[in-house]
C-alpha cells in the first residue's frame, strides 16, 4: 500500500503549524510545550500540532519534532 504524503497547515494569526500524518479519528493526545500529538485507536500518530508557531523560533520546534521522530522509531522497532 502505497503511504500518502503528510498534509501541513500554517495558520498565521494563530500562529499554529498542523501536520496531518494519516486521515483518522484522534481518540487520544500527549502534550509537550507547545506541541501536541494526536493518536488513533491504534495508537498511531494521526496529527502533529505545533502552538505559537513562528518560524523565526523554528530550531526550537525543529529539534522537538526529531526528539519526539527519534522516539517514536524506538518505540515502534522495540
């Protein structure tokens, strides 16, 4: 089956970046800083939002973004 491209969003007066990872229904969330991830049923990433998003602050939000990729790999291959 062929893996669909992640849909992102920018909303620039809230200031919220989307990343939407699979079309489903969130049923669960974690909360870190700014950033929330949303889950399905499986407990498969269904979104990624970034809260007061700005991309003069990216590095910020780009170093959470790999520590949050690097232990999702973790979790999956154990």
């Amino acid at each position: 089956m062929k893996q669909k491209n992640p849909k992102i969003q920018y909303d620039k007066k809230s200031k919220v970046l989307s990343i939407e990872v699979k079309r489903a229904k969130s049923v669960d969330s974690d909360v870190q800083g700014n950033m929330v991830v949303d889950y399905d049923k499986k407990g498969d990433v269904v979104r990624v939002n970034f809260y007061q998003f700005s991309f003069e602050d990216f590095e910020e939000n780009e170093r959470a973004l790999k520590d949050f990729s690097r232990e999702s790999v973790t979790l999956v291959s154990a």
